[in-house]
C-alpha cells in the first residue's frame, strides 16, 4: 500500500519539525517547506495527497497559496490558523478547504484531522482501471446532472463537468445518498468525518452555499438543497430521479 504523502508549509521551524516527526511516525511520507515560494517548488515536481498550510507564513500567505493550490490539484487541505481569527477560517473553507486546526494544536488533533481528509481524498485510479470498471461505476442522477461516486464528480446535462471540490462532494454524496431525508448539521457532520468542533455547523453551512451556487438554477430559491428552519436541511429528489 502507497504511503499518502504529506506536505507541512509552516514557518516556525520547530513547529514545522514537530509536525513533520509525528506524521511520519504515524506512517506518512512527509515533506515540509517554510513558506509558500518553497512549497511550490516541491509540488511542482512531487505529487501529495494533502497539504497542511499556515495562514500566517510571511510572503505569500497561506490562503493565497492554498488557492493556486486548489486551483491546480484535488489535494487535500488544512488550514492552520492562530486562536480567534474565526474570519481566515471562514474564508479558507470558503475557498475550498477541507478542514482546519486552530493553534496551537496538539499533535494527536492534527493526526485526527489527516486521517479524516485523507478517507476523503480520492485516490486516482490507473486508466487502465477505470476503463475497465466503467460498467460497474456507482451513478446517480438527479435533475440534469449525474453523480459518479466512485470517480467522485458531477457532470451536467452537456456532458460538462461541474468543478467541485472534494470537501462539496463529500457533502453531496451525503444528501444523495439519504435523499429525502431531514439531517441535521450534526448529522453531516458526522458522516463527512469532521472532527467534533464548535465550527462544524458554520463549515456544513459554507460547503451547502457553495454546493447551491454549482447545482441549483436559483441558489437562494433551491430546488433540491432545501433549509428546514431550526432543524436542518433536506434533498429533495424527485420521483423517478436517482436511477
């Protein structure tokens, strides 16, 4: 089995150092770099399931870097963010982000939330592969998109495919997969791995926005993510829809 591999850009060192020793003694390949400029570098010639990226790095900041990041691979993505500055979390997951770590942390809590994102990051699988399991993909259909969960994507009634981030999806494969069904933040939280945190409403929240921006005509009138005031939301699918 391939190690997943793990990129730490943190600039204090002995912060990044630590980090780095854990994760590795815990059975992932770690790479570290001290500030986004480094971090490019590395990723331009290796190849990582999941970074973890420090707002505050000096130069570039990590908000920055995670968007060229995001817009460029499917890594995984945590934020690391200094105690209080609940806006650069808010953004960060806003700009895709898979979760985040508020410092200073406990090493056990940031092996926590890599193993959760790494059971959410999906693993490319050979062309070879692919093609020959096509037949026995897992789809879904709904409205004028369908859903490839194995493949993990959405495309349109054109064919297109509909740019969504891992965190978006996971979130949609909940509510496919429990169509017609009243969940509760907590509940989607549960079943997308987030570690217990009192954000863990606030971020469901985001991804739904966001999901509702790439599937629904009229966002703010949804056809099928709809809000059940004070308890929580529902998929609606249509008889006949899901096939």
């Amino acid at each position: 089995m391939v190690k997943a591999r793990i990129i730490v850009v943190e600039d204090e060192p002995d912060l990044k150092e630590a980090v780095a020793e854990y994760l590795g003694a815990n059975g992932y390949d770690v790479a570290t770099a001290e500030n986004a400029a480094a971090a490019r570098a590395l990723i331009e010639t290796q190849s990582f399931h999941l970074a973890i990226l420090d707002i505050a790095m000096p130069g570039e900041d990590g908000l920055s870097f995670g968007r060229w990041l995001r817009s460029r691979t499917q890594i995984g993505i945590i934020y690391a963010t200094a105690a209080g500055t609940a806006l650069d979390r808010i953004v960060g997951l806003e700009l895709g982000a898979d979760d985040y770590i508020v410092k200073p942390y406990e090493l056990r809590e940031v092996l926590a939330r890599v193993r959760s994102v790494l059971r959410r990051v999906p693993q490319p699988a050979a062309p070879q592969a692919a093609k020959a399991e096509i037949g026995t993909r897992r789809l879904m259909n709904f409205g004028g998109f369908q859903a490839d969960f194995d493949g993990r994507m959405v495309t349109g009634a054109n064919g297109a495919v509909i740019d969504m981030a891992k965190s978006e999806f996971d979130v949609l494969e909940v509510f496919l997969t429990r169509a017609n069904r009243l969940l509760t933040r907590a509940a989607i939280s549960e079943a997308i791995g987030f570690v217990e945190d009192p954000e863990s409403s606030r971020a469901v929240d985001i991804r739904i926005m966001r999901l509702r921006k790439k599937i629904e005509a009229d966002p703010a009138n949804p056809k099928f993510l709809r809000t059940v005031r004070g308890e929580g939301y529902i998929f609606s699918l249509p008889t006949g829809d899901g096939n």
